[in-house]
C-alpha cells in the first residue's frame, strides 16, 4: 500500500512538473557552457571551480539519454548517423582550439611535430550510435556484436567523456521504458566508471566532481516524453552551439583574455 501510495505521489509531481526533452536538452547546453567557462578561466581545484564542473557533468549522460531516444524515433538512421559524422567532423578543429590554443591538429613543439587526434563529444555520440545500431542488429551474432562495440569502445578514447556514453546508451537502451531501472543501471555503472577514472588520476577529492553525472537523472526524471515546439530550430540548435560556443570561448582564452 506504501509502495503504490509512493508512486501516485510521483506521478503527480510530475503531472504537476514536467519537462520536454527540448527544455532538458537547452539545459544541458548551458551546463556545459558553464563547464567550459571553468576549463578555460577557472581553476579547476578552486570552489567555483569544483561547482561549476559539477553542474557540466550532467551535460553528457543528459545528451546521451536522448541520444538513445533519437535513435528509437528516427526514421531514417544512416541519415542520423550522417548527421553526427558531419557535425563531429565541424567540432574537430574548434574542440582542439579551445583546449590547446591551434586551428589544426598538428602541433609543434620544440622543433618536433606531434599528431592531435582527441575529439568533441559529437564523436564520441556518433560511435554510440553505431554501438546501438551493432545491438539492434538482425543479421550480426551476438560473438561479432561484442567484437564490434568492443571496438568502438577503443575508437572512442580519443574522443570527450571516452566510452562513458556507449556504456551508458547500452544500458538505456536495454531497459528504456523502465526509468526507474534505466536509473539504477546508469547509478551503478556511473559508480564503477567515474571511481576508476578517479582512482587512475590519483587525486580522489579533489576530483570527485566527476560524480556530478549522477545529478543528470533529476532533469530526466521529470521528462514527458514529449519535444517542445521550437520545430528545425531546436532540432539543430546542439549541433550548432557545440563548435559556435567552443570557437567564441577559444578565442576568449588565447587571444583576448591573456
């Protein structure tokens, strides 16, 4: 009797509240503005520092969920796939320019000449898709589908957040239309995934605010299942503010504000 009175209670507070996935996915972006502001002009082990890369942690798993969700409503997945390529292609060179200063991938240093393969998040969403499509897959054996997302896995580290969002959109996809265990999954493999990335860094506290991902189900609990009616403009809005911000706060950094 508990339990149900429980789940009526959530059920009309987000009758009451609810959010569509355009709200969550302009909520996201600012998050992680707000997380590269920090990387750029914040010291990273100050406060302001620890709460702003605490709030930008929740821009990945967020994206990742709808990623998920865009992979089950499109209607045309080579065309999504495309999609992702060509942006995270457009991200390249401003992700690299923000983090490092240069407009190509190719560094020099000290006479030496060094290849910078790292990549945006698009990248790493764009193997996640595939991931996902590998899963889903009608005509592949279970054997090759562990070969293949094993695979992506390794192409995704060089890419922002590694392979966090494949783990994780495998574990959405598994248990979608199940939140609450679609929550649990993505709190245990968080746990598993942010502890072992912390415990290679060696410094715990100071870097503990990677466990901000957890944060990302308060939004997404609260999601209607329903877009806004922004139409092509929030379609395309991610895409575009993801190199246009990075390129701005690039030229903040090494060209205005040193």
């Amino acid at each position: 009797m508990n339990d149900i009175t429980t789940q009526n209670k959530q059920n009309l507070t987000k009758e009451k509240f609810s959010l569509g996935s355009d709200v969550i996915k302009y909520f996201a972006a600012l998050a992680m503005l707000i997380d590269h502001i920090a990387w750029c002009f914040v010291d990273t082990y100050s406060a302001a520092g620890y709460i702003m890369h605490t709030i930008g942690r929740m821009t990945a798993p967020i994206m990742t969920y709808f990623i998920v969700e865009g992979f089950h409503y499109t209607r045309n997945l080579n065309k999504y796939l495309l999609r992702l390529a060509i942006f995270a292609a457009d991200s390249w060179i401003p992700f690299i320019f923000m983090e490092f200063g240069t407009l190509s991938p190719f560094i020099f240093d000290e006479g030496n000449m060094y290849f910078n393969p790292m990549q945006g998040v698009i990248y790493t969403f764009f193997l996640t898709v595939l991931a996902l499509k590998t899963v889903h897959s009608e005509k592949l054996k279970k054997p090759v589908k562990v070969l293949i997302v094993f695979g992506l896995c390794i192409l995704s580290t060089i890419g922002d957040w590694f392979f966090f969002p494949i783990i994780w959109a495998l574990l959405l996809d598994k248990f979608r239309g199940n939140f609450k265990k679609q929550a649990i999954a993505f709190v245990a493999s968080s746990a598993l995934l942010v502890t072992g990335m912390i415990a290679l860094s060696g410094d715990f506290l100071p870097n503990s605010f990677q466990y901000g991902v957890l944060l990302a189900l308060i939004p997404l609990y609260f999601y209607n299942g329903q877009k806004g009616r922004g139409g092509k403009f929030n379609k395309w809005f991610f895409y575009v503010f993801y190199p246009a911000h990075m390129l701005l706060l690039g030229v903040l950094r090494w060209y205005v504000l040193i």
